[in-house]
C-alpha cells in the first residue's frame, strides 16, 4: 500500500491543511520546524518507552 494514491485521501480537507502548512514552513525556517518536530517525536518516543518499561 506504502506509495500508492488514493483520490479520497489526497483531496481530503486535511490533506490541503497539511499542504498549506508545509508551504508556510517551507517559505519561513524549514530547520526550525525540523528540530520542533524532532524534539516532539523524542519526546513521544520517551513517553512510550518509560510507559511500556514501567509494566
């Protein structure tokens, strides 16, 4: 499935949000928005590794 284009998804409202907001990242500081989305997903890894160490 990974690569393939579904027409539902792709013309979805979310999809032109998404889009729209990748733009403006693009136009202002690509690294800035790199390390945010970085820092959070490290954070969410963190969050999921204690949680399943904990158990």
């Amino acid at each position: 499935m990974t690569g393939q284009s579904y027409t539902i998804v792709d013309e979805s409202r979310s999809a032109k949000v998404f889009e729209q907001f990748s733009d403006k990242i693009e136009e202002q500081n690509p690294e800035a928005a790199l390390g945010w989305i970085t820092t959070q997903y490290e954070e969410l890894v963190a969050t999921c590794t204690a949680d399943s160490q904990g158990q």
